[in-house]
C-alpha cells in the first residue's frame, strides 16, 4: 500500500465511512507523514462536528410573519399609489378634455357671435352664449363629482 | 415530514394560510438557522439571513411544482440566499498566511490543538474557502441528526457522490490548513 492509497482514505477512515484494514494499519505505523494526515483528518472532523449551530430563537416564526406583513402591506401600498396616480391622471384626462371642448365651442361661439353681431343677429348670439354656459357648468359638475369620489375612495382605503 | 403531510401543508400555505406557513417555519427553521450560520458563521446576519431565507420560500410557493421535495428546494433557497451574502460582503480577513502564502502557526499541530478557538478560527476560514457546494455539504452534514440519506434525498444526488464530496471537501480543508498535506508529484511516493 502507497502513500497516495492511505492518503485517499484517512478522510473517509476519519469519518467513519471506511475501516482501517491491516495494510493501512501497517502503514501508518510506520509513515509518519499519512499518520500526521490521519491525525489532523481525524482532528478536522472533531472540530467540524464541534462547530456550532445555534437554534432559531423562539421568536423566529413571529419575526418571518411579520416580515411577510410588512412585505404584503407594501405592496398594497404600491397597488393604492398606482390606484391614486390612476385617478388623478384620469382627472387630469377629463380636466383637459373638458378644457379642450369648451375651448373649442368657445372659439367657435365666439367667431359666430362676432359674425352674429356683424350681422346684427343679437338674438342667435346670445343663445350660443346660454350653450357655452350650460357646458362650463357641467364640467364643473363633472370635476367636483370626479374629486368626490377620490376623497370618498381615500377615505375607504384609509380606514 | 411524510410527503402526504408536506404535500398538504404546501397546498395549505398555498391558500394563504397563515398559520400553515407558521407550521412550515417552524418545522424548517432550525435547520435552516443552523445551516445559514455554519455557510456565514456570522451571528448578527443570521436572523436575517434566515428570514430572508422563509420570505422566497413564501414567495415562490405559489410557483413550487413539487417535482422535488420541499427540503431540496429549501436547501437550494439557503444555498442561494448564503452565495448572494457572501458576495455582497467578503470576508475582511483572510486566512492567516504568511509571504509564502503559507498558514501561520505551528506546523505540527494536527491533532488536539483543534479543540482551541483559534484553531477554530481558521477552521471556518478554510471553510469559507471551500466552493459553495462543498460548504453546504459540510454544514448540513454535521448539523444534528442529518443522515447522508438524507442529505442525498435533499440535494437530489445519489448518496455515493454525498459521500465522495464530503470527504474530497475535508481533503480540501486539510490542504487549506496543513499546505503540507498538499499532493506531491506521484513520483516521490515510495512504496512502503
């Protein structure tokens, strides 16, 4: 038996995985290197088997669930702050949108009311005008109906 | 854990029970503890280590198929969780060497100097140099009432390749402690 045979086995011999057979037996008496790798094999396995693994401490469990909380409110946090940026940019939509109409029946009833002045038809004029009204006060309606609801959802979610 | 039982506490947790998952925790934590403090033998990362640990394991429950067993996919989880630590934040120190890269100290304590805390010291240090794999198997192995049949169940590979790891992983250690352990050219061995 060689050197390098003893060699392959004092780690399989140190953790109780293979025999000392005569011949390594043998062996070993008389090597002093493969004893002193039998030796510190052996060694390594009492330190290794020494090592410490310390238990979970008893508040283990409750800490990983309140972790899992935390990690679930969170992202309830992120669906509400989408929720929120989502209303406001519809907000924003039907703001603008609005903006845009009147603004565009404004400049219409404008031209045609400056036409209908030209032409002296008062009276046309001033029922272009009525309509213009009518539609700055639904879109009013129409916003504060909108910031309602967000206040009313806020509430919902906050309590 | 009988697989009928592991099954139904997955499919359990997997319906947002909480207290299922509370059970899973606490069937699994002290290994899990155990193992995370033997790969990063530092105490004030292992809480969170381990958490972190039962987070992706909560995480990706809904997505575990169950083609290999909850243990395996455990072990993987800390494995991953541990490698990640480990490369965020080296170890400061390294292993003690002198200019010839040669470790420092006496060089024929083999035996019972072991049992003193700096020998232990450099112990984890070659450990933490041992690759990710071998590290596993060397802080499960030792871990209180872990079998290699076990071992080989949990890591899915067949017990013979359990065992030669381990011993080639301590043959390593051996060789990071004693560089003198180290092979010799085949030529300088003499028959004996």
């Amino acid at each position: 038996m060689t050197c390098h045979d003893v060699l392959d086995l004092v780690d399989a011999i140190a953790g109780g995985d293979a025999e000392v057979t005569p011949a390594v037996r043998a062996h070993v008496e008389t090597c002093p290197r493969c004893a002193a790798a039998l030796a510190s094999a052996r060694g390594i396995e009492l330190a290794l088997a020494a090592r410490a693994a310390p238990a979970a401490p008893a508040t283990f469990t409750a800490a990983v669930s309140a972790r899992i909380r935390r990690e679930r409110w969170s992202a309830e946090q992120q669906v509400d702050r989408l929720f929120n940026l989502a209303i406001v940019a519809a907000i924003l939509l039907v703001i603008g949108g609005t903006l845009a109409v009147v603004n565009v029946g404004t400049v219409i009833n404008l031209a045609a009311g400056a036409w209908s002045l030209v032409s002296l038809f008062g009276a046309q004029a001033a029922g272009r005008a009525e309509t213009v009204v009518t539609t700055y006060v639904a879109a009013a309606g129409l916003l504060v109906s909108a910031l309602g609801t967000w206040w009313w959802a806020e509430r919902r979610l906050s309590m | 854990m009988a697989d009928f039982d592991e099954r139904l506490l997955i499919e359990r947790c997997r319906t947002g029970d909480d207290t299922a998952f509370g059970e899973l925790v606490d069937r699994y934590k002290n290994l899990v503890y155990g193992l995370v403090y033997r790969m990063i033998p530092d105490r004030s990362r292992t809480d969170d280590l381990a958490q972190d640990v039962f987070l992706k394991v909560h995480r990706g429950l809904p997505y575990f198929r169950g083609e290999a067993r909850l243990s395996t996919w455990i072990y993987r989880i800390v494995q991953n969780v541990c490698v990640q630590a480990r490369s965020e934040r080296r170890p400061e120190v390294p292993l003690e060497t002198d200019a010839r890269g040669q470790m420092r100290g006496d060089p024929g304590a083999q035996d019972g100097a072991f049992a003193d805390l700096e020998t232990r010291d450099r112990l984890e240090k070659a450990i933490q140099q041992l690759p990710d794999n071998y590290r596993l198997l060397i802080a499960a192995h030792y871990l209180q009432g872990v079998r290699y049949e076990d071992l080989a169940d949990a890591l899915d590979i067949p017990l013979g390749t359990v065992k030669t790891h381990l011993h080639r992983a301590k043959r390593r250690l051996r060789e990071i402690l004693e560089p003198e352990a180290r092979p010799r050219p085949r030529i300088h061995q003499p028959d004996r």
